[in-house]
C-alpha cells in the first residue's frame, strides 16, 4: 500500500479521502531532520501551508510521487527540485473563490449598513437606529477590477441584488465580458461610475496603489471600496484622507499593506471597517481545500490523469533535460508580452525553429501561456489549466515550425491585440534564456530581474539623456542593448535596471525628445 504523509493539518474527509488509497501517517509540527525520516519511504505528501517542501526534503524522498498543497500557491513547494525527480505537485486554486467573493459581499453589505457599528452601538446599551442609516445594494452600480475567478463569481453574485456591473480587466475580452452583461472600462471610468468598488487582481509593480489619490478623488461621496484581494493595491494614506473628509462612503478591507496592520490610522475611523486576511477562512473553503487535492493524490498514486498540476507531469529523465530550458524561456516572453502589451491578447503565433522544431512542444507552448497569464490573475495558472484560461479569454493560439533560424534552436512569439502586436525571439546561450530580438530589433539580455523597455528615435544624445534621467534617480543601469533597423530611424533601447522605477520616471522618460515610449517589465 502507498504511503501517504500529512504533515499540517487538514479537514477530516480529506483524510478519509487518501485512506482509500493508502496507509495514512499525520505528523505535524516536524522538524527538518523528523520531516527527512518520515518522507523517506513517503508517496505522497499532503501539506498546507506551514510545511516547507524544500530541496533538502526532496532530496531525501526515495519514492515521492506527488506533493499535494491543500490552498492555492506553492511557495512553500521547491517546483525545480520536484520536478528533477518526476514528482508531481497538485494544489486547489478554486477552493476559495466562492468564499473570497462571498466575503467580500459582505463587506460591502455592512459597510452599506453600518452592521458592526450599529452591533457595537447595541452592546453598549445604546438604542440608536438614526445614526446608522445606510443604503441598498439594489440599483447601485458594482465595479469590479479583475474579472478572474472571483470576480466573476461576485458579478454573479451581485446580478441578484439587483446590481448594475461594469469592470476593469485590460486582459479579457470585450466579448467575453458582453456574454456576462459586462461593460468593460478604465479604471478612472469606472471609479467616476460606481457606488461600490471591489478589487480582485494581484499585486504587481503596475497594480501596486492603482487606487490612489486620484483615483478616489473621482469617486462619488457614497462610493464604498472593498479589498479582498492584495494589501498595496489601494494607497491606505489616500483612503484614510478621503474617509476622514467624507469624500466618499467607506470602506471595508481583508487585506493590508502590512500585515498584521500596527498603528494603521483606518483602523480609527467610524466608516471604516476590516477583516484579518480571512476571504479563505470558511468550514467550505477548508474542507474543499483539502478533499480537492485528496482526490488529486488518489488519482495520481492509481496511475490516472489528475487536474491542478502546477509543475510538469513524469517524463524520461533525458527529455526533461532537453525540454526545461525551453520552457523557461518560453514562460519569460510570455510573462514580458503581457506586460509590454498591457492589453488583451487576441491572437499568438508560436514558431519553434532548429532542433526544438522536431520536439513534442506541447509543454512549452503551455508553459508560454502560464507566463502570459499569471501577471493578470490572483492564482491558479498552471501548466494543466493553462490552455483552457487562454481558450475562455477567447486566445486563439497557432504553432508552427522552422527547420532553420540563424538563432539555431529558437522561439519566435508574434502576440496581437486590438491596436498593437508584439514579437520576441528567444533562444538559449550555454543553456540560459536570452532574448534576442523585440518587434524585429536585433538585442541580445537576459529576460531576469527588471527591464526596461524605450521605444525612440536613433538621434544623438538619447541614450545618455535616458541614461542620466535614470542615474539621477539612483537607478543603477546593470546592461544594455540597443537594436535599429535603419539609421536615424526608430530604435529599441533594452536595460537591465537594478530597481524597479516609478511612474514619475517612465514619465519623464517618455518626456524627453525623440522618445516615443517607455515601459518597465518584472521578471
């Protein structure tokens, strides 16, 4: 019999679940060197989020076939050390979507309501039904910004109280958002429109405060925010002000920019009320947390197709090797095209040249599509659901060959979108991801760390400008490439920077003569 390990806690039926494929060992609170004893004969280990799947817990696992997170992200799974071995690693990226909208319903709910301020009024003996007059959820406008898992479930949701929805998502389409009697909108659109608005997108350098000062200042004097998603999305300082002088309703937030939030001054205000980071904190989403994943070890340890890896599947030994690298690179000018078009992608042709060409390359193209769409959804995006996110978000993806490129082994990725298309060409130097051409500009960098990206005009003088605007900022340049077609014509200049760069920097930059655009990409 497969043996399986536990080793944090979990909901009882999923436990229940995995006896029927195994002898059942739960051992929690472990040290490093108790884990490497325990997971020595293992097949499976079943952890949350306290276990740290290691390298050096890999490495000491004789027969693991798969690890299985009982949650949604695996920073706690080494996915490079599992997949060298061919163990599989499954996690439950659903299991708290319904919870994390329903949550945030019921913020909005009682922030609208004034429900823990008219509760907490009640418990001091007070009788006061005149302070705590609210408002209805029914004919108010919901904004939503991200349109992933859980903003559709709330769009759903909010369809029954009655609600009008519009959305922000640059990355789905408008059809996509029509067939869910969704108007799309930029963000200060929809903050000019709505009565209650609610985020559900990941943090990333361009997401981080892009509710701020500005945006709020749009905002109608009853407009209540919700945040359940990522602390930092919304700018606490701006928020703090605008409900202090009654600029806008409320607001009610799971998450914080520190957590646990000390001395936050939100936390003083009446029209202000918050939750500590619990959208996945139900009975439901604990108990399907843990049965998914059961069920996903079940399938595995019987030999059967399972649903939510989030690495590679087994493979011979050889053709892992030979396919990793590939697959890094792909993920890379994936991750860079999203960020570089900043819209929705409608279209991707995926060109495989030399030696790759006569490669089975389903997992690298699955791997191009996990880079593409992880900077635009909160979780789940793996090699497995990859292709059906693409395929709901009405992608069309073509492939095709060349047995020759002047690159040797090489990936060319040509993205489109409404207004604006994308190529990369990419292929590999002493086995490492490099970057050799942008819109048919010839370059030559690493796709790591932050790069920057300035479109411009081949005229004297404009590197350096560039150069100095950024070294007055304290950004220290690490490399740089510069590409053109012609003399004096446009160019692409490509820098690696060794800091993220503001927005008043891309702006500036963008400023200077002969520049016509600059973007900053996060590797």
């Amino acid at each position: 019999m497969p043996k399986i390990l536990i080793t944090d806690s979990i909901h009882d039926d999923a436990v229940e679940l995995l006896k029927q494929a195994g002898t059942v060992e739960v051992a929690t609170d472990l040290t490093v060197e108790e884990l490497k004893e325990k997971i020595k004969d293992a097949d499976a280990l079943v952890i949350r989020s306290g276990t740290k799947a290691t390298k050096e817990i890999i490495d000491a696992a004789d027969n693991l076939k798969v690890i299985a997170r009982a949650g949604v992200g695996v920073d706690n799974v080494d996915l490079t050390a599992a997949t060298e071995k061919g163990i599989i690693v499954v996690n439950s990226p659903d299991a708290s979507s319904i919870s994390v909208a329903e949550l945030a319903l019921g913020l909005m709910l009682s922030a609208a309501r004034n429900i823990p301020q008219a509760t907490a009024s009640l418990k001091r003996g007070e009788w006061d039904r005149k302070s705590f007059k609210g408002m209805e959820l029914y004919g108010k406008t919901l904004g939503i910004i991200g349109l992933g898992r859980i903003g559709q479930q709330i769009a759903k949701r909010a369809e029954a109280f009655g609600m009008t929805v519009v959305a922000y998502d640059p990355y789905i389409p408008v059809e996509v958002a029509k067939n869910m009697g969704i108007e799309l909108m930029e963000v200060n659109d929809l903050c000019k429109v709505s009565d209650f608005i609610t985020l559900h997108v990941p943090l990333t350098p361009k997401t981080k405060h892009m509710i701020g000062k500005e945006q709020i200042s749009l905002m109608k004097p009853n407009t209540i925010i919700v945040n359940c998603a990522r602390g930092g999305l919304i700018d606490e300082e701006a928020l703090y002000d605008a409900i202090n002088n009654k600029k806008i309703g409320g607001a009610g937030l799971d998450v914080f920019e520190e957590e646990p939030p000390k001395d936050n001054p939100l936390l003083t205000l009446d029209k202000f009320i918050g939750t500590p980071h619990q959208g996945a904190s139900t009975v439901e989403a604990q108990k399907s947390a843990g049965t998914v994943v059961a069920e996903q070890v079940v399938k595995i340890l019987a030999g059967k197709p399972a649903d939510n890896i989030v690495n590679l599947p087994r493979m011979p030994t050889d053709k892992m090797n030979k396919l990793n690298p590939y697959m890094a690179l792909a993920e890379k000018m994936g991750n860079m095209i999203i960020q570089l078009l900043d819209k929705s992608v409608e279209k991707v042709e995926l060109t495989y040249s030399g030696e790759l060409a006569s490669e089975d390359t389903e997992m690298v193209k699955r791997s191009f599509l996990m880079g593409l769409l992880s900077p635009i959804l909160l979780a789940g995006v793996n090699l497995v659901n990859a292709p059906t996110i693409a395929k709901n978000r009405n992608i069309k993806i073509v492939e095709g060959t060349l047995s020759e490129c002047e690159y040797g082994s090489s990936i060319k990725i040509k993205a489109e979108g409404k207004e604006e298309c994308i190529s990369l060409v990419g292929s590999l130097v002493e086995g490492a991801p490099v970057l050799k051409e942008i819109n048919n500009y010839k370059i030559d960098i690493k796709p790591e760390g932050i790069v920057c990206v300035i479109k411009h005009m081949d005229k004297p003088g404009i590197i350096g400008k560039a150069s100095t605007l950024l070294g007055d900022y304290g950004v220290n340049i690490a490399g740089m490439q510069v590409g053109r077609q012609e003399p004096g014509g446009e160019s692409v200049m490509v820098l690696n920077l060794d800091h993220v760069i503001t927005e008043e920097v891309i702006s500036k930059l963008k400023n200077i003569d002969n520049i016509i655009d600059a973007k900053i990409i996060k590797l």
